[in-house]
C-alpha cells in the first residue's frame, strides 16, 4: 500500500513537471530571447521597486529662459588645459595642438620636437625663440576660439575641416602648412568582417562599408561629430556619400538617415566604442591610423580602411599676431621637415599613409555647422529618447557639488530636444520622484527647472534603489510611447551605502537594455563606471569648472 501511495506521488509530481514545462514552452513560444530577457528583466524590476519607499514630491515650476549659456561660459578656464611644453624664449609662440600628437609616448610626437626645437636655443636676430604646446582635443579648441574665450598664437587641429568652422565665425586665420604631419582617419574592421566586405562588394573603402552598413551586413559605430575629429569626418563624408554635389540636401539628410537606422549608438568617446567592439556589439568603428597603428591588439584582429578628408595636422596662425611670432612658426615649420623628426613621426605611426587622396575636395564651414546640426536632429530618425535623470541628493554631495549638479543641470538641459521625455528622481537614504515623465516642452522644462532648484542634500546614499524606481518610470512610459529610446543619467559622487547594490541590478539593466550614463562630480568613478558599462553608455568624470560643456556634449550626443 505504502509503496503505490510512493508511485502515485511519483506520478502526479511527473505531470506537474511536464504541465510547467509545457506551460513554459507555449508561453515562450515564438518569442526571441531578447524578448524572453526584457520578460524576465520586468518581472525581477517589479519585485524589487515594490520593496523601495518611494515619496512623491509635489512639482513646482520655475522661470525659463529661452537664452543658452554662451560657449564662451560654458567653457572651463584655459589653465584646465596647462601647457604641456612652455617655451622660456625672448619669442615664445603659443600652439593649440591636437592630442594625439601632443600627449605623450607615442602621442608625443610635436611634444618632443617641441622640446628638440627649443634646447637648440635658435634665435631670430638677438632674441631667444621657443614654442609653447596646449594639448586640447580638436572639437573643443575650435569652440575656445570661435567664442573668443581663448586665442592662441597657433592652432593644429587634426584636419582641416576645424579651421573652415573657424573660418565662416570670421576667426582670422593664415596657413603656415597645410600638413605639419600626415595622418587619416579610417573604419577599422574585424578581419573575418573585412573579408567577406570585398568577396561581396569587390572592394574595401567607404562606399563599400556604407553599403554593408544599410544591407546590414555589417554593424558600424563612430563617435560624436561635435567633439571627434574622426567622427566630424564620418558625419560629412558620409553625407556626401548621398549627395556629392550638396552633402546638406534633402537627398543627402534621406540618405543619412537609413543609415543612421543600422547604426546602434553614437559613442561618445573612443574608448566607450572600442569597448563595446570588444564585447561583438560592433563589428567596425572608426579610428585614426595612428593610433591603430600603435596598438598589436587591434592591428592584429582588424584590418584598417582610410575615409574621408586627410588628417594632415595643418598649422594656423590665429587672430592678429607679430610678424617676428609668423618668422618663428616658419622656423618650426622647416624644423619638422628634418630627417630625424619625420623619422619620429614614422615611428610613432605618422606619415604613413602618405598615398591616400581624399574625394571630398571643398568643405565649407557653414555646411559643417548645418551638418552637425542634422545629425543632431535625424540621428534618432525622429524616435523620441525617454529620459529620467537621476541626482544624488545625499549628504556628501553637500555644498559646491550639489550647487554644481543645479546649476549644470538646468544650463545643459536647454541642449535636449522639445521631442524627447524627461523625468527626474533624487535620492539620498530614500528615493522620490521629483518629476512624472513628461515631452520636454516649455511647459515641463519650468517643472524641470523648478524639481531641480528644489534639490537639498542630507543623509546616506541608496544609488542603486533610485536606478531601479528611474527605470520602473522608464519602462511604464514606453508601453505609452514604444518606439521610444530609453536612457537614464546618473548624476553622484559614486559613494553608495545603502539598498540594493550595483550586483543586484545588474542583471535586470543587462535584461532590459537600458543605457545608463553616469556624470560623476568630484567622484571615485570606479562604481559608476561599471554601472555605464553593463549596456555601453559612458561615464564623465565632470569637473566642477567644465561639467556645463560637458553635458552639453553628452545631450547633444543622446538628447
């Protein structure tokens, strides 16, 4: 008897098994795993935001203003940028130079002939000449001098496309050389990726890759055409890929757009792209050569495709400057063109590429300000991004970090689209929901301006408990908007002392594919870096002097 009872058991537990199973597999039936994991990345966000206290904070607007912060403002001090070589000549010329020939290493290029040319003690007549360098990356030294919030004697951006922006804001500029150091920038591609690109399209440049890219052959990534001067290049070389004879057409802006379509991010730096390549998120992205040339890693799994205007490092005199300073850049200029100089340049991957032509031949400054201005415009292809900021409210961020946050916050966030939807929570020990999302109209930014100006700090630090109520916001809202693009911004000193851990929520933000960018303000950014990398969003470390420029470059990024 006891043994049927055991068998019975047996049996009915069988069933219930093979009842779940099956009811398992109808429910999943037809569904892709991305589907099964956002399901599943629901289900684990449910369970965990009914757990958190979250308090509702009544809203209240503030006045607006249509008026943007001038660049000029939003511009850090030049000291942020010290000079990395400082002449001590009776004439000493100031160079704004690019970074990756102005660093060090292998990026120290025009560092060390800068200090070469300057221990020769060279004179012009009885005086001592010598050269100054400022490494500043190519985007934000052409917004120093095109606001007028610094002038350098000279200017060497990575190409040419800088100096006609500055050219059309009636910056005065004079050529010393059209190339002090030859460089291109190319789409470098994973090898097994190349080869199938020239067994079908017959060749390897970049008519071929956009080719690929729409019949989504390939998956593409570059970096912001407002900072990168990669990216810059990528943004006009791919318009007039569309439209040789008028890259800012409507033939060209349809064009765009499809291909914007095959894009999944926009990167916001290099490394945010090169990492999500390593991860097979992307299967090509742009660089220029020599960096690629400077890293075994990526010469050896990739294979490099120049594009675009040549990357020849031209040098300009700026503004109205002496004709003795004019005599010492000349000087420079021959100095450069030495034998052991240019053999510096080789070595450290310049000069190498020496037989590429561009077929863009005219680039006008204006159409590169019109064309920035449409990727900003179609680079979401019309799709709304569904945005809650995020902003640490505890008590270290007291003082002149939170008065950052405020004031950063309200300045940049006229640099987000009217069509996008925005909501923001707070949160130190305990979370609250300053502001419901809503379309950023005028009508929502003065409630915006008004949760934000509202913000106190006091208390311990719940980061991961006010992630999980933003994205519990976020995906209600997209059942209201589906096609939208969601996105949360964290804005925290990084420190983190109670509720759930980043552990715990890593794989409900894995599951439901949500990028989140994380602003640190005088930080330990070690745990918000971790958090931007579980679905390849970045992370800034935002001073407080240039954290405005900052998010105004990541809005115009994302927003």
């Amino acid at each position: 008897m006891e043994k049927n009872k055991k068998y019975a058991i047996s049996v009915v537990a069988i069933f219930a098994i093979i009842i779940i199973a099956g009811m398992y597999i109808i429910n999943n039936l037809g569904k892709t795993s991305k589907q099964r994991n956002e399901e599943k990345g629901e289900k684990e966000l449910s369970q965990l935001v009914k757990k958190i206290d979250v308090t509702d904070i009544p809203p209240q607007k503030s006045a607006i203003t249509d008026t943007k912060t001038s660049l000029a403002e939003e511009l850090p001090d030049i000291e942020k940028y010290p000079l990395i070589v400082e002449g001590n000549g009776d004439i000493d010329v100031e160079i704004i130079s690019s970074t990756e020939k102005s660093g060090t290493g292998v990026d120290g290029w025009l560092t060390e002939t800068a200090r070469k040319f300057n221990s020769q003690n060279n004179k012009l007549g009885e005086k001592k000449i010598s050269i100054s360098v400022r490494s500043i990356a190519s985007g934000l030294a052409t917004d120093y001098i095109s606001s007028g919030k610094y002038l350098p004697d000279a200017y060497t951006p990575s190409n040419i496309l800088w100096i006609e922006m500055l050219k059309s804001n009636n910056v005065k500029t004079e050529e010393v050389t059209e190339k002090l150091v030859g460089n291109v920038a190319g789409i470098i591609m994973q090898k097994s990726k190349y080869k199938n690109l020239v067994d079908k399209y017959g060749e390897a440049n970049l008519t071929s890759v956009i080719k690929a890219t729409l019949a989504g052959d390939i998956t593409l990534g570059y970096t912001n055409p407002y900072a990168s001067s990669a990216g810059m290049n990528f943004l006009i070389s791919s318009l007039n890929y569309f439209d040789k004879d008028n890259p800012t057409s409507e033939t060209a802006i349809s064009g765009f757009k499809k291909l914007q379509e095959k894009v999944p991010f926009v990167s916001y730096t290099t490394l945010q792209m090169r990492d999500s390549a390593e991860k097979g998120v992307l299967d090509a992205f742009i660089l220029e050569y020599q960096t690629f040339a400077n890293d075994d890693s990526l010469s050896k799994d990739y294979e490099f495709i120049p594009y675009g205007v040549e990357h020849n490092n031209p040098l300009y005199l700026i503004g109205n400057i002496e004709q003795e300073k004019k005599q010492v850049l000349q000087e420079f200029v021959k100095y450069c063109s030495q034998k052991d100089i240019s053999d510096l340049a080789q070595k450290y991957g310049f000069n190498k590429y020496d037989s590429y032509k561009s077929e863009i031949k005219t680039y006008d400054g204006k159409n590169l300000y019109t064309a920035q201005d449409i990727w900003k415009e179609e680079k979401d292809l019309g799709k709304p991004v569904i945005g809650v900021f995020v902003a640490d409210i505890s008590g270290s961020m007291s003082g002149t970090p939170l008065a950052e946050l405020k004031s950063s916050l309200i300045n940049s966030s006229k640099y987000i689209n009217n069509n996008n939807y925005i909501g923001l929570v707070s949160y130190n020990g305990n979370v609250y929901k300053n502001l419901e999302i809503g379309q950023f109209d005028l009508n929502q930014r003065a409630y915006f301006n008004g949760a934000v100006q509202a913000l106190s700090a006091s208390g311990s630090t719940s980061t991961y408990d006010a992630v999980l109520v933003a994205m519990d916001m976020i995906n209600k809202k997209l059942k209201e908007v589906p096609d939208a693009k969601p996105m949360i911004f964290v804005l925290s000193d990084g420190e983190t002392n109670k509720g759930n851990s980043l552990d715990k929520i890593t794989g409900i933000v894995e599951n439901l594919q949500m990028p989140i960018y994380t602003i640190g303000y005088n930080a330990n950014l070690k745990e918000l870096e971790k958090l931007s990398a579980i679905n390849e969003a970045a992370s800034i470390n935002a001073d407080s002097d240039d954290v405005v420029y900052q998010l105004k470059n990541l809005f115009n990024s994302n927003l």
